[in-house]
C-alpha cells in the first residue's frame, strides 16, 4: 500500500463538517520553500550579489525574518521543521536517521484537517543505509544496479507514509544534481533506465511542484505544499547558462565580498552596526594569500549560479501561483536549512559519487567545476564569506550555521503594514507547525496512526501573530541547539555558543548579533546560568552531559614579590630554585624585580601536584618588562614565512621536552618584510592561543594576566588590568609537574627581561581582583590555602558555614545566632582556627565564616594524619575514607576526646569545647553500625538541632535524619517537610538556620 495512512483520510470528509464551514474558505495554501545550505547573505534581498529577483520580490511585499533558526545541519532542520519537536526527541540524533513514530509530521496533521499534502524534492529523514561494499555502493549510487529495487531507506518512513499525498524527490541528503540518487515518486524508484541529457534537479523540482498543484487545487481544499531544493549544496553543479552569468564576479575574493555584503546590509536596514560588528571570516584565510584564486573563484561561480537558478524556478511557480489566481491567498516561507558549508570531504564514499550512469569518473576537486564530471565543494574562505555578517558555518551552532534568512509572504492574511518590513524576532524552524496549525484550524494530536504521540515542543509557537501585528510575542523565551557535539543556547539577548569539543562562549546580542566577543569571562554567572539551562534541556532530549569539571575555589598558591629573594610571600612557601646561570634583581615595578639575562636564566618550582591542569582552573599575573624591542630576524627561527620569538614567562614543567606554556612573549616579523607582531601568547590546549596582535609592547612594564578556565575551555587575557579577549580553546592537558618562570626547555625561548609581583592562583579571578592585583592593593588572606599557618580566624560570635564545594552533596552548617548555633562557639578559644580536610582535589570541602566571607581552605592528606590546627595546641584527627559509593568525605574532629571510630564515613564537623558539644554527621547507611553517638549539648536549648544525618542508599536518594534535644528522631526531606521514608537527593546545599533545614539552590 503505497498511502499507509491514506485511508484515514478518506474516511475523514464526514467528520469535519466543523472545518469545512465558513472558516475553510479563508485556511490558506501554504508553501513552504527550502534550500540547501545557503549562505545568510547570498540573496539580493539579504545584501547579497546574486541574482534573486523573484524572491526579491516576496521580500518587497512579504516580511524578511532575520533572526530565524534551523538547526544547523540537514537532517535535525528538517526534523523541527517538519514536527515542531527538537530533532534528537524524533529520532534525528544524528545525521541519515528516520522520523519515529511517536512524533507527527505538518502533512500528517493538516492532511487530517483537510489539507492536500505535496512534496517535491529532497528529504532526508529517512534511514540512509549504505551497502557495506564500495565498489557496490558507488555502483547504486549512479544508477549502475539497482540492486534488486532494494529500498533506499525503510518504506515506511519515506514522505508518502509520513503524511503526503504525493512525493517527487530524493530521500538520500546528497545527490548528483543532473542524475539524482534515491530519486522517487512516492515508493517507487524513478528513471531506472535512462534519464534526459537536460536534467537538473532544481528544474525537476519545481516542475513536479507546478504540477502537482493541478491536483491539489482541484476541489477547492487548501494544499499545504513542501519544495525542498537540493541547491546550493555540494557538489557543486549546476547549468552552463546560469554560470555564464557569474564569470569573473567573484574574482575580488572573499574579504571583499564580506565587507561588500556587510555594507549592503548595513543599507537594506537588515543589520545595525551598533548590534553588529564586523566579525572576520573564521576561516582565517586571506584572499590575498590564496594560491589558486581562479579555482576559488570558479566554485563561488557555481554556488551562485545554483542559488539563481532556484530563483528563476521560484519564479516559475509563482508565476503558476498567480495564473490559478491563488498567489495572495497562499502563505509561502522560503527558508534555509543551515548555513552555507565549510566541507570539503573526499568523493568515492558512502554518499558521495565518483562516477556517472554511463560510468564516467568524476573530477574532485576540478579547477573548472560545474558540470556533471566534477565534484567541488565552496570551501572553508568562500562559505565565511556567503555567510556574512555572522561567523563559522554549516554543522556549528553559531549564527553562520543556525541562522535562516527567511522570507514570509502572504498579501491575503499578513497586516498591510508588515508588507516590505523586517522582522527581527528570534523564530525557529520549530514554529513552523503551531503556525501551520493554526492556519489549518487544526489541532495538534495526541495519537496518530496508532501510536501515542509525544506533545509539541515546549518552546515551538505559531508566528501569526508577527504577520498580524498583534502584540503577543514573548521574545524571553529560551531556544536551544545540539549537533554532534556544537551546542548553543540562546535566551533573550544572551546567547551561548560552543563548536564541537570547544569552550562554551557568551554572547551579547543586543549589542553583538555576529558573535564576535566572547563575554564569558565578563559574565561567569550568565554562563553558570545558561549552562545549567542546557544541561536540563539536554538531559531532557536525552542526551548524554557528560559531568562538567568542578569549579575551583579560589586559592593562592604562591606569590614572589622578588624584592632581591626568592621568597614565596604565601603561606604556601613553595620554595624556588634559581637555574645554574643563576638570576638577578633589578629596578622593579614594586620594589625589586627578577632580571633575566634571556641565557638560560630561570627560576623552577619543584613542587609536584599542585594541581592537574586538566580540571583546575587557575590565574596567574605579574609585571612584565620585555627588554627584547626589535623585530626578530633571520637570526631567530623561522615559522610559516615569519621569524619568530618566543620568550617564556611562565611554564608548568611535565617532564622535560613537555610542559604546559602558560604565557610567553612572542614576536613575528615577515621572513619578506612588513610589519613586525608582538604579543602575549599561551599554548594550553595543545595549540598557540594568541592574545591581539599588538598587546606585548617590549620595552615598558605591562601588567599581565592569563585565566585559563578548563571548565569552559577557554583562557582570558588581561592586559594592564583591561580584558583583552577571550578564547575558546580545545580541552586542557593533563599535567600535575612543578613550574618554571623564564623558560619552560632546556637550550630554547628563555625570556629576557623583568618580571616582577608574580601571583598564581587556583581559580579564576575577576577584571576587579586583577585590577587590585596591579594596583597593589589586593588582600590575598581570604584565599590563604590549607597550609596556612600564621592566620587568626576568631569562631566567637561568629557564623560559620560548612559545605562541599564542588555542588554535589553539599552541606552548609551555619551558627547564625548565639542561641542557635550549631558549633564551634568558644570551642577552641579565640584565636583558634579549623582546617577541614578534602580526600580528593575535586572534592573540596573548606569552612567558611559567613561574617567576613573568609574562608579556610581544606587540602589533602592521607588518612589519618594528625595535624595541628588551633593556635592553642589542640590537636585534631584527621582521616578520611572513599569508599561511600564513589563519594569522598573527610572526617575531623579533636584528639580528645576521641569519640570516633575509624568506620564512619562521611563529613563530620564537630565543635568541641567544656559545655556544648554538636556537630553533623553523615555516613553512609552500610556503614551506620559503625556510627556512634558521641555528643552532648547539655546546655542547649530544646529546639536545637543536635544531629542531622544523611542517609545515603544510591547516589540520588537518600534522605536526612534531623535530631533535636527534644524531639527525638524526626525525618525530613529536602525541602524541610517531615517524611517517613527516603527522599531524592539531588545535590543541593542543605542549611541548618534556626533549627530548620533549609536548602539551597
Ligand atoms: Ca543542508
Ligand atoms: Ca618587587
């Protein structure tokens, strides 16, 4: 049966007497129009150079949307828009999958309100299956076997069994344009045989669309009519006549076409240049450089003759649309599926032909493409450059991927003064069906065709009120993206980008639409916000989020003033070992500075695992002075036709031969002559990650700072106390090793000059903290390290809070007023101090006094190590234990008395002095036969909370005993409410406030 689901609809007619009333009258035909990998600004109408006349004109009297999402890719576009549900929920979790069945497509749903359904062109959300043999492969492809008819997806899931009356296209992504792979009508395979010399898809395309309207406008029910255009995507094909047109049009290059198109648009009013920067072209190639412009230049040829022929075939069915007198009346939404694309694969494999029906070899890559023999692609300059204004490309989830110019049009039902006008709302290819519905006066289902059906996208809403000017669009609402591994979130102005394996990057779009300035370092709560949002969105598409890597505390690790010594100014006291050249002080910016002759002079900390920089985000500034002031030259190194010279300022050695370059000098000068490069530059991430060319000014004293951030993958230069920028880099290194501070090698890139105030940090630190940094008025006590040892940190009177810092199981303890408090008052005496102790350097636990925000920073030590903690000499136990499902706790109390047993596990804080006793306990239930009872509160009022303890049965459920003086045991869940039995966990910060338990998001 070819219509599978035809049968309902023909049962239908006598159920909808309610659709068939007046209202049927005004139900618009709506054409929705899709092209292929287009490039944002490759129309007329959208500030480009290519000849578009016909869509032109539906933007001169329709609506251009500017900020209209796909999802930047074929297969999860389509997905959204044709069900109005985010791709990876219908089964498109990745590229040549099919639709499921719990999901419904427009043509479905509007087929059972009455609608005629037409598609012609191509699909692509159908399971696309190779052979598993090359050589048979290449042969179905062209057309050589058949292969038995074997089916070129599953049948059920090509577009006739998913809602259209009729199809006329391809179901593969990725077709010869003159002879088209998987080429079908409805389930049957079509020009088996032979096919006509004259043969281009687009012209197939839209004559199948003209054609079909016979049919579909034969009794007077409105048609919904889905044309999806193969072009402009690769290989690059398309007819003699129509690249005739573009001969030598693009032979000034890409970086003139950019800024040619950026000014076309500042014109047409379609961008601001207050919201939008220029943004570079992301390929990083210049026109200039390139070696072979005619080959260049002749693919661009292609990929616009592509574009206006579809054009001239719009052209054609609109002219049929106005011949049936049905042109105003018929909503058309002309759209793209994603950016233009950067690719440029191999040919021979799986989709990509190497040979013709005859069994002609195909050219990759011809220096003349176009024609069938040839299989080009736009490149990576090119596709920068038809993206414009936006940056990157197909398959990112940056603007260059995700966003469609598109153009509404429809005199009947659009308000007159929308007609010619822009709209800048955020709209989504997931709008495409509640807009579809509500034109239908159809109603979402929730069972079709046998199967339960999973409910519209949260996010997804009709447009029709933009067309309408009516006053009811919420632009707040939150859109997210995933594609292989590129992600984005965009919620009101802010948006929030990463590529595939990259850093997320923040971005501003009032004020930067083009995503040029990455704002994350600026905003770390927006991140920490948005983040958060797309990790639940993503778990809820499920999606697998990997863990993100624990935030650090903010800790000092050393500070070297170098007034004439190597000391370490922290209580860390890490000592530094001068190289066998030894070092020398000069004038410095404060004080004295080290002096470094650049001959293998240097200065090593020798202190392994501090931390791994794979998972610990750290600072590091100093002062700076360069005393190398010229250009390098012929007698330095030479790289990519530029000398160069590079200076270490800072290293972590690994081994000798490794290590992880923090921050160096560097210095470029053309090896033919031109302007000489200085700047600050850093080589985590395994690659060079420069900061702006100019910003290392040799011979003054520069105040410098580099943030680098695994969490988010990126690193942050600040440059005399300023922001320089922010890159997104690819994941960090793993490397525990010691540093080095004037070289990282033996024999290369010593630095030669001052470096003075040197500062390094866990953590990331703020512009302001930088800043305080440089103007040397920065207090370093509250981020003293577990080896403080010189430190008052008086417990009277004050608040005290306790947690995990890390955010998974958290606890935070507060003595907030005298009569409530829940420790430590007068314990150990006034100038006493507690260290609380992580097992593990992701899990952080530190004590914090809520009044002056100071905290004390635990570290690590084995189990039962003894450490002395009070300026009175009392001495406390410390031990810890890992083995609570995976969880690490630390246990501390005071070696007298000794209350604890070794088999307690979790957290124990425990105050101690001669009247009150309390403290928080948690342990693991397998272990509870070891817990003890070991505390008093003999003076405490009877509303006190004397125990809390947390019940841990698996890593998210568990539940916590409270204990009062008075009440006995009472059970409470997270939110504070007495329960009988166990709670889910879910990771949050539990206080205890007043004898309540109170949580914290
Ligand atoms: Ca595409
Ligand atoms: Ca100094």
């Amino acid at each position: 049966m070819q219509h599978k689901y035809h049968c309902v609809l023909t049962a239908l007619p006598t159920l909808l007497p309610a659709i068939a009333s007046a209202q049927q009258a005004q139900r618009p035909n709506i054409m929705l129009i899709v092209v292929d990998d287009m490039g944002y600004s490759d129309l007329g109408c959208f500030g480009g150079e290519i000849e578009s006349p016909n869509l032109d004109a539906l933007a001169a009297s329709g609506m251009r949307f500017t900020q209209f999402y796909n999802s930047g890719r074929s297969c999860p576009s389509r997905a959204q828009l044709m069900t109005g549900r985010y791709a990876q929920t219908v089964g498109i979790t990745g590229m040549g999958q099919s639709l499921t069945r719990d999901c419904v497509t427009i043509p479905e749903v509007l087929r059972d309100a009455g609608y005629h359904t037409g598609m012609s062109g191509k699909w692509h959300l159908s399971l696309t299956k190779g052979i598993g043999n090359n050589e048979d492969q290449m042969k179905w492809l062209s057309h050589q076997s058949y292969f038995n008819n074997r089916p070129f997806a599953p049948i059920e899931t090509y577009p006739c069994n998913r809602g259209f009356d009729q199809h006329w296209g391809t179901i593969w992504g990725v077709t010869d344009h003159f002879d088209p792979f998987s080429l079908v009508h409805n389930e049957d395979p079509i020009f088996t045989d032979s096919i006509s010399n004259d043969f281009y898809y687009a012209d197939f395309v839209a004559d199948k669309a003209i054609d079909m309207m016979n049919e579909m406008t034969a009794n007077g029910d409105p048609f919904f009519m889905y044309v999806a255009f193969q072009e402009p995507h690769w290989p690059l094909h398309a007819k003699p006549q129509d690249i005739a047109k573009y001969k030598g049009k693009f032979d000034d290059g890409w970086d003139a076409m950019r800024e040619r198109r950026y000014n076309r648009l500042l014109e047409l009013g379609l961008i601001s240049p207050d919201e939008m920067p220029i943004a570079t072209n992301a390929s990083g190639r210049k026109w200039e450089n390139e070696t072979n412009k005619a080959f260049q230049s002749a693919n661009m040829e292609v990929h616009a003759a592509m574009i206006d022929c579809v054009d001239q075939n719009i052209g054609r069915i609109i002219n049929e649309l106005k011949r049936r007198g049905i042109f105003d009346s018929t909503l058309i939404i002309f759209t793209s599926d994603n950016g233009a694309s950067s690719e440029n694969y191999g040919i021979g494999s799986f989709d990509r032909h190497d040979r013709t029906r005859n069994g002609q070899m195909v050219v990759h890559n011809s220096p003349t493409p176009g024609d069938q023999l040839t299989y080009n692609y736009l490149h990576t300059g090119w596709a920068g450059a038809v993206n414009t204004p936006y940056r990157y490309w197909k398959t990112t989830q940056f603007h260059g991927g995700t966003a469609a110019p598109t153009i509404v049009h429809w005199p009947a039902g659009m308000a007159k003064e929308k007609k010619g006008t822009i709209m800048n709302q955020p709209c989504t290819f997931l709008d495409v069906m509640p807009t579809c519905l509500e034109l239908a006066g159809a109603s979402y289902p929730s069972f079709y065709g046998g199967n339960s059906i999973k409910p519209l996208c949260n996010e997804a809403r009709s447009f029709v009120s933009l067309l309408q000017n009516k006053d009811s669009w919420d632009d707040e609402r939150t859109l997210y993206w995933e594609h292989e591994n590129g992600k984005a979130i965009r919620k009101g102005n802010w948006r929030l980008t990463a590529l595939a394996n990259g850093g997320w990057q923040l971005f501003d779009l009032a004020h930067d639409l083009s995503e040029t300035n990455n704002l994350a370092a600026e905003y770390p709560e927006k991140v920490r916000e948005m983040k958060t949002l797309w990790n639940t969105w993503a778990k809820s598409v499920g999606l697998n989020v990997p863990g993100d890597i624990t935030e650090t505390k903010t800790e000092l690790i050393f500070h070297y003033p170098f007034d004439g010594n190597l000391n370490d100014e922290s209580p860390s006291n890490y000592v530094l070992t001068p190289s066998g050249n030894g070092v020398a002080y000069g004038t410095g910016k404060l004080g004295k500075a080290l002096h470094l002759n650049g001959n293998a002079q240097y200065v090593d900390l020798n202190t392994n695992g501090i931390f791994n920089t794979q998972t610990t985000q750290s600072t590091f500034c100093a002062w700076i002075y360069d005393e190398n002031t010229s250009a390098p030259n012929a007698s330095n190194q030479t790289e990519n036709g530029v000398y160069i010279r590079d200076e270490i300022i800072f290293a972590q050695k690994d081994n000798e031969g490794t290590g992880r370059i923090y921050l160096y000098a560097r210095a470029e000068a053309p090896t033919g002559g031109g302007t000489p490069s200085f700047f600050y530059n850093s080589f985590l991430g395994g690659s060079q990650h420069r900061a702006t060319i100019g910003s290392l000014k040799p011979g003054t004293w520069q105040h410098v700072a580099i943030v680098c951030n695994p969490v988010d993958q990126s690193i942050t230069y600040y440059i005399d106390g300023e922001r320089d920028c922010t890159l997104s880099i690819g994941a960090f290194e793993a490397c525990t090793g010691g540093f080095r501070i004037g070289g990282h090698k033996t024999g290369k890139s010593y630095f030669k000059g001052y470096i003075d105030d040197a500062w390094f940090f866990k953590g990331v630190l703020s512009a302001e903290q930088i800043r305080q940094i440089r103007d040397n008025t920065f207090d370093p006590t509250p981020y003293y390290g577990g080896n403080s040892s010189d430190t008052d940190w008086p417990l009277k009177d004050h608040a005290y809070t306790i947690r995990n810092f890390s955010g998974t199981p958290a606890y935070m303890v507060d003595n907030v007023e005298s009569d409530n408090r829940i420790a430590c008052e007068g314990s150990v005496g006034d100038a006493a101090y507690w260290t609380f102790v992580p097992t593990t350097n992701a899990q952080c636990y530190y004590v914090r006094n809520v009044l002056t925000g100071r905290y004390i920073q635990g570290y690590t030590k084995t189990s039962g190590t003894v450490v002395n903690m009070g300026s009175d000499g009392v001495e406390y136990y410390v031990s810890s234990q890992t083995n609570e499902g995976g969880r690490y706790g630390f246990v501390c109390t005071s070696i007298t008395p000794h209350d604890f047993s070794s088999g307690t596990i979790g957290l124990n804080l425990r105050g101690e002095s001669n009247q009150a006793n309390c403290y928080v306990q948690t342990y693991a239930a397998a272990a509870g036969t070891n817990h003890r009872s070991f505390w008093t509160l003999d003076e405490a009022p009877d509303d006190i909370i004397t125990k809390i303890t947390r019940h841990i049965v698996s890593p998210d459920e568990d539940s916590f005993i409270i204990n009062s003086k008075s009440s006995n045991r009472k059970w409470y869940d997270l939110l504070g409410r007495p329960i009988n039995g166990r709670r889910s966990m879910n990771h949050r910060q539990v206080i205890i406030d007043n004898g309540k338990l109170r949580i914290m998001n």
